[in-house]
C-alpha cells in the first residue's frame, strides 16, 4: 500500500468519522431542545401555582391584618357575601298579590262584611274550694305525722 492509498483512507475515515460527529451533535441538539421545551412547560406551570399560593398567601395576610392580627379560622374564611340572596326575591311580588297584600297605590279590594263570629265558648264552673289545712307549727313531728317529704333531718348523707 503506498502512501497515497494510506492518505485517501485516512481521508475517507476522517470524513466517516466527521459525519458521524455531526450526526451524534445534532441528536445531543434535538435532545437538548426537547429538554429545554420540557423544563419549560413544567416551570411554567409551577410558576403559575405558585402565582397561585402568593395570592392566596398575601389574602389570608391581609384578612389577618385586618381582623387585628388573629389569624383564626372565622378571620381567614371565605367570607359570603350576600347570606340572604336564594333568588326568591322575584317571586315575592307575585306571592303577596295572590295573599291578597296591596300597596298604597293600588285600589283597595272591595268590601266585604266580616264573617259571623262562632259563638263563645261556655265558661268553665267555678273550682270547688280547697279545704284549708291547720299550720303544723315549728315541731319536725307534726311535719313527719303530715308525711313531709322535705324533712331531710334523719338522712345519713354520708353514707353511699
């Protein structure tokens, strides 16, 4: 083999070799690209939860600033607020014409005489008069011959 052969092979090597280079650099490029695209769709989107958390973060700090610094459950709960408004509000005006309700604009309806009143009821006979007992006087035996139940003076309240 002559010198001249060796050059061309070592030519055609070296450019076999350059081709295989650029092959392996553009696949480390097109990786690196996909990478870059990856990480940037997962920053993103952290960024945007976390943007998320500051906000909720700085409310809570603000709804406990304004509750004098107590940072409770009732200060940093969501706060309602229209409690009331279960949309009946429209229905009221239909509601109280059937009910027979006018306001003062409207003609009154017209009269009608009130209806007879039931008779009233039989009153009921006198309570039959309560005998009146004699005083006992201050002796616990008088008490004890009535059977007083509130005579607590023979009870052993030490005992279980």
């Amino acid at each position: 083999m002559s010198s001249e052969d060796a050059l061309a092979a070592m030519k055609s090597r070296l450019a076999a070799l350059e081709s295989e280079n650029s092959a392996r650099m553009a696949l480390l490029d097109k990786r690196r690209e996909e990478a870059l695209a990856e990480s940037k769709e997962k920053f993103d989107k952290q960024a945007k939860i976390q943007g998320g958390v500051i906000v909720r973060l700085q409310e809570r700090n603000r709804k406990a600033k304004a509750a004098g610094g107590w940072a409770t459950e009732s200060t940093l709960a969501e706060k309602v607020e229209d409690d009331g408004d279960f949309g009946f509000e429209e229905d009221e005006a239909e509601n109280e014409r059937r009910a027979g309700y006018r306001t003062a604009e409207e003609p009154p309806i017209a009269y009608r005489p009130p209806a007879p009143s039931a008779p009233p009821p039989p009153t009921p006979p006198p309570p039959a008069p309560v005998p009146e007992e004699r005083p006992a006087g201050r002796h616990r035996r008088a008490a004890a011959a009535r059977g007083d139940d509130d005579d607590f003076a023979n009870t052993d309240w030490l005992a279980t």
